[in-house]
C-alpha cells in the first residue's frame, strides 16, 4: 500500500472572484467574496430564466440564490443565467 500523505482540512479550496476569476481575499457590501479590484462592485439584480428576480443568500456552503418558482439556484448556475440573458 503507497502512503498519500496527511489530509489537511481546506487546503484545497480556493475562492475565485465572481467578476474577474482571480483569487478572492475580500467581501463585497453584498457578502461575495471578490478580489481587491472588486471590491467596491455590487452585483445587479439577476432574473431567472422563469423571469422573476432571484434573491442573493448566503448560507453554510456559500452564495446562493432563491427563486420564488423554481427553487434554490447555486451561484455558478446563477451567473450563467445571467450571461444567457444578457
């Protein structure tokens, strides 16, 4: 049996930044972690593809969004949404 070494809890997880993609260190007025450069950014209002406006949440795994219709949507579906109607 090959020894894989120790795990090592959250070593593996980095935060990008929502608008650019380099690594975050900061959060926003709305809670998004985001880079320096973003800092003072918001995010406007996105609407889903059912055409209501999605609500931001933050919960114990992250960002997320909440439709009245359709559910709770992650913030990488959110985004994509957000890119399909633009």
């Amino acid at each position: 049996m090959a020894f894989r070494g120790r795990k090592v809890y959250g070593s593996y997880k980095t935060v990008s930044c929502v608008f650019c993609g380099k690594l975050a260190m900061n959060k926003n007025e709305q809670g998004l972690e985001v880079c320096a450069e973003h800092k003072e950014r918001v995010m406007n209002n996105i609407k889903c593809t059912c055409g209501s406006l999605l609500e931001m949440r933050d919960g114990k795994f992250g960002t997320f969004f909440s439709c009245v219709n359709c559910g709770n949507i992650s913030l990488r579906k959110a985004l994509e949404m957000k890119q399909i109607m633009e």
